[in-house]
C-alpha cells in the first residue's frame, strides 16, 4: 500500500533551543491534509537559514492557511535540569501530539528518534527540516515562537541581553552569566551555567540529582563541584538547607557514618532505610 493511499492527515514535528544556556526547549507540530506533503526545494526553508523577518512572514501565511493545523509546547529549564535535554525533548514532543484533534495518521520528526509507546507510525527523518514541508514549518514555527518568549524574557532579566542570543551560548552571554551570575532560566545542567553558579547552588543542584535509594559523601560532592577538600564546608551548607527539592539526607560521612541533619541523625536514618538505603 503506498503512502499516498495510506495516510490522509499527516503531521511534522521539530524543535529549537536544544542547545540553549537559557529559556525552554520548545517544539512545534504542523498537520497538514497528505496532498500537500512536498519534499520540496524551495523557499520554505529550514528556520536555520531563514532571516527572523522571513521566518516571521511565513508564519504570519501559516496562521492564515486554513488547511494547516499546529500546536507549540515548551519545556522549562526544571524540567530539563531534573530529567536531562533528550528526555526533556521528547516531552515537547508528547505534549504537541497530545494537543492534536484529530490525531494525524502519520508523524514525520526530524532526527534520528522517534517517540517511544505512541499509537501512530512514525518516521524519524535526518535534516528532515531541509527535505519535508511540514518539518521545515514545524521548525519556523516553533523558532519564532521561542524566539518570541526569549524577547518578553529579556525584558524580565535586561542584563543577559536574552532578546538578541535568545539563551545560547555567545561570548555576550557568558561575559553577561560571570558579570550578574545565573537566573532562574539559566540551565544549571549545561556546563558554561553550572560553572557560573554559587558555592552553595552547585551542591543544592549536585545533591538535587541523588537518586532515591542511594546516596553521595561529603566529599563526593565537594569533588563533583570542582572543591577538593570543601567537604566540611559542603556540610555546613546542607545543615542549613530548608529546600525539600534539595535531599540533603541522601549525603553521608566517607566512612559510612550517617553524618550530621538539621532534624537529626535518627529522623535522617529513617527516611534513609524508608527510600531503600541501609546505613
């Protein structure tokens, strides 16, 4: 059976700001009826090689187009922190798919990868935004919708200049992270941010990533931060932690000793031995 008589409703799906120090990830689906799927050369590009004045006219036409559905999802910097950005990523995707009325009987999505346990076949198309009509519209979509956000975010925090990078990394950008330090769109997972970040918010962030059931010493923490022999300081700091994101519980004595607790080392142990550790 070809695709042609196979499928009627087919989507595309991309997204931008993977790379980004700053702001979300966000991505965009494009639904489209099968007869106006192109693998095309013409001027719908990729949003990479298009001008932010040309990216802005074809989604103005878009939006005009009555036979093109979208939806725009973001994913947040907590987000991307706490799971990593592939994960992150593949969120954006599954929350464009789940806006979708109808659901299309056909996803294209540029890349490599396509998104795990969804009921719909699937094609995971490399440079797919250079090559399929509703890859390259899903791209300038979601490019000029973030880049939209960025603009209203950098009028929130004017010292990053988020309105001309728009939260990548440039030499403005890390000039802007060493001058005012890092804010509250600022990826702390990403390294030239994690580099930038306070004594105390490097280990709230490195003691934030403690999986339930295990656990870190003091000093394996003073070494994930890039402080050797700053264990004792990475203790003081932990004592007065008051951030239940932060499990300050998870982190012990090098020799196996429970270690010190703002609530003490009895109610520490016990939380400890409730998430699967023996101490």
């Amino acid at each position: 059976m070809s695709f042609k008589k196979s499928y009627q409703i087919v989507a595309g799906i991309d997204e931008v700001g993977r790379g980004a120090w700053a702001g979300p990830v966000t991505a965009a689906i494009v639904v489209v009826n099968n007869s106006r799927v192109k693998f095309f050369k013409g001027k719908i590009k990729d949003s990479k090689q298009l001008l932010a004045k040309q990216r802005q006219e074809i989604f103005e036409i878009i939006k005009q187009e009555p036979k093109i559905k979208f939806k725009v999802s973001f994913v947040w910097p907590q987000v991307i922190d706490r799971v990593n950005i592939g994960r992150a990523t593949l969120l954006t995707w599954r929350r464009c798919f789940k806006k979708l009325n109808p659901r299309p009987d056909f996803l294209f999505l540029d890349g490599n990868q396509a998104i795990p346990n969804l009921n719909v076949e699937q094609k995971p198309v490399v440079k797919g935004d250079q090559k399929i009509l509703v890859l390259a519209l899903a791209s300038i979509i979601a490019k000029v919708n973030r880049d939209k956000l960025m603009e209203r975010l950098g009028k929130k925090y004017p010292q990053y200049g988020f309105a001309h990078h728009k939260g990548y990394g440039t030499k403005l950008h890390l000039a802007r992270l060493k001058k005012y330090g890092v804010c509250q769109i600022h990826r702390k997972s990403f390294q030239p941010v994690f580099d930038n970040l306070s004594f105390k918010d490097k280990v709230y962030y490195l003691v934030s990533k403690i999986p339930k059931g295990q656990v870190m010493t003091y000093k394996q923490v003073a070494q994930g931060i890039g402080h050797l022999r700053a264990f004792r300081a990475v203790g003081n700091i932990l004592n007065k932690n008051r951030d239940k994101n932060v499990p300050c519980h998870r982190v012990i004595r090098s020799d196996g000793q429970i270690g010190g607790f703002a609530n003490g080392s009895q109610l520490k142990r016990k939380i400890l031995e409730k998430e699967g550790f023996l101490v």
